[in-house]
C-alpha cells in the first residue's frame, strides 16, 4: 500500500517528527524496525512510495498522528467530483474493520482434508503441522516457498503448495458482497487478517473477497505482527484515521475480539455457520 505524496515533503515531515521526538536516527530505526539505509532514502526523497505500514510505524515511535503525516484530506477536492460524506452510526462508529478467515471467506480447513487424501496421512496430522509453521509465514519470518518446502519434506510431497490448496477449497462468505458494498457506501472500510503473502490480493482477484474499496488492509505478514498482539492494532488503529470508539472489529475468534475491546474499539463475533443472523446484527450495530 504505497503512499501516494509528494516524496520529498512527506520525507521532510518525518524527520520533523523525529527530530521534534528527539530521535537520532539510529533511535528512530531501531523504535519502529527500520533499516537505517530505509530510514535515510524516505527522509532525502529517494523512496518515492513508503509503504502506509511504514509511516505507521514511524507516527507510533515519535507519538505523531499518521494521518498529519500523510495530509489526508478531510475536505472533498475542488477540482474533483463531490463524494458523500461517510455515515456515523447511532453508537458513534466510523469505521469497520473484517477479518479475512472465519468472516469474509470460510471453510478453508477442507484443504486439510484434500492434503490428507493426497499425502494418505490422517487429517489431524496435517493441520498439527500446518499450525507448527504457520504463524512463522504470517508474520513475515519465513517466507511462503520455504513453508512449502517444510511441508512438502514431511509430508513426502516434493511439489506441496498451500496456497493451491487453500485456494481451491475455501468459499466466499455467503452474504459478504452485499454487506460489504452496503458498509463501503456509508463508512470506512478495511482488512485486519493474520495471513501469508499474497493471499488477500488473490482473494480479491478470484472474487472470493468483495473488492470494494479499502481505506486500509493491514496484512499481518506486512507488518510482522499477529493479532492479538496489541502492534497490529496499534497500526490499524492509526491508519483508520478516527478514534478507538469510532471502529467496529468483526472476526470469529474471541481471543482477538477480545484484544479489540483493550483498545476501547466496538467488537463484534462471526458465526460463520451462521452468517445471515451476525450480518443481520451488523448491519443493526451499524444504523445511522
């Protein structure tokens, strides 16, 4: 997710804030993960398009709001056509957060099943050494070709591929196309997922996930963060641009929902069995 302002002024405005944070930059690099050689090229201008994720992470370690840094417009452009202002809902939400499994898709556990079938291992097997390296590959510190080959090695499976697999089994959310262009109408919308490289993007492109438009989709393996940590929150609180109490979360486990709730956001549960009912709910917590 490039950002698509003046690279030298927005270079200029973070080392002000670091420099207004009394950060050197070697402190700096160090508060948000940055290589130093990164840090230098975005202050000069060189990098024409630092990821959001990046200048999120800079905003956090210098106590600056992102969307200062990033100017974003609070007033429709002269020059463009007039849009509609976004909705508040009666108990003050601006903003809807989905998360990806268990909400906008489902039912990806059936690759687990086709695996077991084509490796002739039980199925209990092979989710046990999915979830072994999984969380590895969603926070960036193994990449997906060598998850591949760990699990095509153990599992005898020299042309494994996960994302072959997952894709072919899980289903779009029923319901989800239309709840999701409703929301996108009438408030902000994101992606807040734990997932692999790629995934979102070819969920999108295989209209498995609605592709309206997305303020922000914070990609876990982007930011090198897992929910229900409180970074990945902390990042998506700050690209969201309103409030802790402005933002709805919806996902299907409670251990995140309930990480959520920490940071004074309005958090709601998926049923995915059941998804009528929770887009009923949603779409009633979500009146105007």
């Amino acid at each position: 997710m490039p950002v698509s302002l003046d690279e030298k002024a927005l270079g200029k405005k973070l080392q002000l804030a670091r420099k207004h944070a009394g950060l050197t930059q070697q402190e700096l690099c160090q508060a948000a993960n940055l290589s130093y050689s990164t840090l230098a090229k975005i202050e000069r201008g060189a990098i024409k398009s630092p990821s959001v994720f990046t200048v999120a992470a800079i905003a956090q370690a210098t106590n600056a709001r992102i969307e200062d840094l990033l100017e974003l417009a609070s007033e429709p452009s002269r020059s463009g056509p007039v849009v509609a202002a976004k909705k508040r809902s009666k108990t003050g939400i601006r903003f809807v957060y989905f998360d990806c499994n268990g909400v906008l898709v489902r039912f990806y556990h059936r690759a687990f099943t086709e695996i077991s079938r084509a490796t002739h291992r039980p199925a209990d097997a092979v989710e046990t050494l999915f979830w072994r390296y999984n969380e590895a590959v969603n926070r960036s510190q193994m990449s997906l070709e060598q998850f591949n080959t760990l699990m095509g090695r153990e599992l005898e499976m020299p042309d494994f591929n996960w994302q072959k697999f997952y894709m072919e089994n899980v289903e779009a959310m029923p319901g989800m196309d239309e709840l999701l262009a409703w929301v996108a109408e009438h408030y902000e919308v994101g992606i807040l997922s734990n997932t692999m490289p790629g995934f979102i993007d070819e969920l999108i492109n295989r209209s498995l996930v609605p592709n309206v438009k997305y303020k922000s989709i914070i990609d876990s393996s982007k930011i090198g963060a897992v929910k229900p940590e409180a970074k990945i929150y902390e990042i998506a609180q700050q690209v969201s641009g309103v409030e802790p109490n402005e933002i709805l979360f919806i996902d299907d486990s409670r251990t995140n929902l309930i990480a959520a709730d920490k940071f004074k956001w309005h958090v709601m549960w998926f049923d995915d069995y059941h998804p009528a009912e929770t887009i009923t709910r949603i779409k009633q917590a979500l009146e105007f």
